[in-house]
C-alpha cells in the first residue's frame, strides 16, 4: 500500500497519454515514488518552484527528453497532479508554468 495518494487531473491523463511508451513508464515510475515519499521525495526527482504557490516539480529524464510533472499538495496524504510538458530549454516555459499555477487554483476553488 502506497503511503500517500496521488489523483492526476485530466490535463496530467492526456499529457502522460500523449508520451512514447518508456518516456511514460518513467514519468509513472516518479509518480509512483511520491506515492512512496510524498514530501520526502528529494532532488533530482522533484524540486519546490519559486514563487509557485506552493506548486512543485516532478522531473523526468530519459536520455535527452525532458519531462516536468506539475503537481501540489492537496490535504492529508493526498497530492495532485496539475499537468506536465516536455521540456525544450534550461528554464521552465513560463505559459507551462502559470497554466499549472492556473489549474491549481482552479482545483482548490473547487473542491472543499
């Protein structure tokens, strides 16, 4: 039994649908890890983002694709898994990152 639950919203599901097969056993591979650690879960598999809201990063790498899972805690043992991309340059895609932030925000508005 997995020590924290891990929910994935339906932007995170077509995303991960959308990878090539090993790129998405690794991307289910790091989810499977926060299930295991939740906010034990060190770099470089996930990283906290600056001035995010609380969101963080779970970070994916398979030769020389990138993959960044967005995700947050949500209550409990609980966390949400907002979205993700694949990565192109050094820095986080600015678009990337508010309409996770955006997707967020959406989900706590929404839910009690």
């Amino acid at each position: 039994m997995d020590a924290y639950e891990v929910r994935l919203l339906e932007d995170a599901v077509d995303f991960l649908r959308g990878l090539p097969l090993k790129l998405r056993a690794k991307a289910f591979r790091a989810i499977e890890l926060l299930c295991d650690l939740g906010p034990e879960l060190p770099m470089p598999h996930a990283r906290a983002l600056k001035g995010a809201d609380g969101l963080r990063e779970l970070r994916v790498k398979l030769a020389s694709d990138i993959v960044r899972l967005f995700y947050f805690h949500h209550k409990g043992r609980i966390y949400i898994v907002t979205s993700g991309f694949v990565k192109k340059t050094d820095k986080t895609d600015p678009r990337e990152l508010g309409r996770a932030i955006r997707l967020m925000r959406d989900f706590r508005d929404d839910t009690p």
